[in-house]
C-alpha cells in the first residue's frame, strides 16, 4: 500500500460519535466596526469543538428593531446567517454563542437586561436540526424567526431549500413577509 494513500485516508469516526447535525445561526451587530464583528464571530463559530461553518451568506444592512417596531433613527444592523454543522448539543451551542457574543463587547445576558437594544453582537440560534423545544433557556425553533426578513433572507440566501420546522418553507415565509410589507404594515 502506497504511504501517500494511507496519509490521506480519513480517520475513522468511533462508531458512539453522534452525527453533525445542521444548525442556523442568524448574527447581527449594530454597534462598533460592525462589518469585523461578524467576520471575527464567523471565525469564533468556525473554530468551536465538534463544529464547522459550512456557509455564511453575505451581510445585509437592516433597519434596527425595538419592541415598538422598526427604528429608522437607530444604529442600522449588519446581519448575516451562517449554517453551522456541529455534534454539540443546542444548550452547549447557546452557550458558546453567548462566550462569543461576551468576547465582542456583549455584556452578559441577564433577566434584568432590556432586550431589543443597541449591541455590538447579537448570536441567535434559530434551529437545530429538527429539534424542537420550549424552555427557559432556550427555545427551538427560534420563536420569532419567521417573522425576520433579517433571519429569512440570508438563510434563503445559503439555503434556498431550507425548511423553519413548524413553519415551513423559508421562501415560502419571506415570500409571506414580502407581501405584508407591499400592504404597508411593519416588517
């Protein structure tokens, strides 16, 4: 047997190794350089254990949320989705998402900390494989993702056949939101 064929061999996988599954990752940052934020938290997500980034689409400049709808006066968002394959379980993921966040100028998530506002990153983890859960740490799919074209159109730009479990169609759903924007009603 030729040594060169032998070095480029994979290696085994042990037959208890649990398959990667397909997780999406929608990234959001509207404070700072935000254009390097999302490419160092790319790098961040590509260098977790047991995972890789298999695509990210390219960022889209968004108008800033709050709880009362679209801020056009507010920092505009740069968003991006990545598709990450990884072995990790949803809450260990969430929690290296929320170490990521912490090391680009996040201040730790706490019950008391406003949501919606200004922030340098924003990790969301929006589905993981087909898992579906409902706890006060985490919730899969992610409960207002078909409703964000932010979410939709870079994830439909990656994965044009992708699928929100419980939702459906992800073109199918920006499609929906394109039609309730032409209505004039907030996005």
């Amino acid at each position: 047997m030729s040594r060169r064929l032998a070095q480029d061999a994979p290696q085994p996988r042990p037959a208890s190794a649990k398959p990667a599954q397909r997780a999406v990752v929608a990234l959001g940052a509207n404070l700072g350089d935000r254009a390097a934020t999302l490419a160092g938290a790319l790098a961040d997500l590509d260098r977790l254990p047991l995972s890789r980034v298999v695509r990210a689409a390219e960022p889209i400049e968004t108008v800033a949320l709050t709880l009362t709808g679209p801020d056009a006066a507010a920092p505009a968002y740069l968003n991006t989705v990545a598709l990450v394959d990884t072995r990790l379980a949803p809450s260990v993921l969430l929690g290296y998402l929320h170490a990521i966040e912490e090391r680009h100028g996040r201040a730790p998530r706490s019950a008391a900390q406003p949501r919606w506002q200004d922030r340098t990153l924003d990790l969301d983890l929006i589905v993981h494989g087909d898992v579906v859960c409902d706890t006060p740490a985490l919730t899969l799919p992610h409960p207002r993702a078909f409703e964000r074209d932010f979410v939709l159109a870079p994830w439909l730009a990656v994965d044009p056949d992708a699928e929100l479990p419980g939702h459906g169609r992800v073109d199918a759903l920006a499609a929906a939101r394109r039609g309730i924007r032409s209505t004039g009603e907030a996005p």
